[in-house]
C-alpha cells in the first residue's frame, strides 16, 4: 500500500540538458550557459505539479579541476535562475568521483536515483529520466524509469553513431523543452486512461490488476521513439 502512495520524479542530467557541455567542464559561473527553452520548461514541469531533480557527473571535483564548493555555488545561482523563471529544482544529486574510482553514485550506475528515491520516497518505475548520453539512459533503464534521450549537448553524437548501444531511450526529443511536452503529453494520456477504467470498475464492476501504462498513447507523442 505505501508504494501506491509514491510519487514520480522527472530526473534531469545537468550538462547538456540544462546547460551547454564544456569539453573543459563548467568550473565557474561565468561558463554555465543556459540551453534555450531550459528554464521555461522547467516552470512548465512545476506548474503541472512534477517534482524536478537533477542527476550529475561533476569528476572535475575528483580531478581537483574544480572544487565540490564551487560546484555548489553554481547550482544554487542555477536553482535561483530557475525559480525566478517559474520553475523548481527539488534537490541536485551530484557525483565527484573519476570513472576509474568504481563508485556506486557514477552514471550508468544507479546509486543516486536509489537515494533520491529513498529520501524523497518516488516511484521509479514511474519517473522519467532525461538526458544526453546513453550513461544517463542506461542508469535509467536499470531502475525501470522511462528514458528520453536529448539531441542537444552530446545527444546528437550518440544518436549518430548506435553500434555500441546496449539498450535503446524509450523516446527520443530535440530538447529538454519537446522532453517535457512529452511527459505532459504522456501523463495527459495516462490520466484520462485511468480515469476511464475507474469509470469501468463504478459502473461495470471491471476487476483486474490496475493502470499499468499508456502505451497506446506513447506511440502517439511527438518525439521520436526507438
């Protein structure tokens, strides 16, 4: 019963999503720059009443490129960009270590989506999980979240050269702004899905197992999926 009470999140990876990628990364505030369209969609995610939580890779701190006290201060000017805008980020999940460091909390592993899940208490089966690299979509997929691949930051790369996928993104979308169209779409479809089978469960007595998905409608959605 307590899982029914669980919540979705939308999960966001930070670089390339929100923000433009930097081959030397984003060591100070005057380097972060915003994707277009980004914060607008982030309000539009909180007005129709989803929680925003971001997801990232920041091994600059493990290289001592930059410091895990400066990577902070970009987030907070970041989080007080996007509530100015309308939006809300609910908590920034970051990981500081080097890839060679075999940590649990590095994307594609999914130690960060468990504790965001543990403190927030979520439903990942039902989140999304937004990014721009297949590391992002593969952490996803561990957790049974619902992945949308970006063509913005390194999203357009991967996307051109598929031979070393080991999975696949549920949907595919030019940005964070169509990613979130998306999922409204989506949550829209699901809604009016349920509604309709409770409608069935008051007036026919239908029994069964409950919503499950609203995949009729998913392959309706504007992005692409693959």
């Amino acid at each position: 019963m307590r899982q029914l009470l669980r919540t979705k999140a939308i999960f966001l990876d930070r670089d390339g999503v929100i923000c433009e990628n930097r081959d030397d990364y984003v060591k100070f505030w005057e380097e972060f720059v915003w994707i277009p369209g980004a914060k607008e969609a982030l309000s539009r995610l909180k007005n129709h009443g989803c929680i925003a939580i971001v997801i990232t890779n920041q091994s600059a701190i493990g290289r001592g490129i930059v410091s895990r006290k400066t990577v902070d201060e970009i987030h907070q000017r970041m989080g007080e960009e996007i509530t100015q805008a309308g939006g809300k980020i609910e908590k920034i999940y970051c990981c500081p270590h080097k890839p060679e460091d075999g940590c649990s909390c590095r994307k594609p592993e999914s130690g960060l989506l468990l504790k965001a899940a543990g403190d927030l208490e979520l439903d990942l089966r039902r989140s999304y999980l937004i990014g721009d690299k297949m590391t992002d979509i593969e952490m996803g997929h561990k957790v049974g979240s619902r992945t949308i691949m970006v063509k913005t930051g390194e999203g357009q790369n991967q996307l051109a050269d598929q031979t070393h996928w080991k999975i696949k993104p549920d949907y595919i979308a030019q940005d964070l702004s169509e990613a979130v169209d998306l999922i409204l779409e989506l949550d829209s479809a699901e809604k009016k899905l349920c509604c309709k089978d409770s409608r069935k469960v008051r007036i026919g007595g239908f029994s069964g197992e409950g919503f499950s998905s609203g995949s009729s409608k998913r392959n309706q959605a504007k992005a692409t999926y693959q």
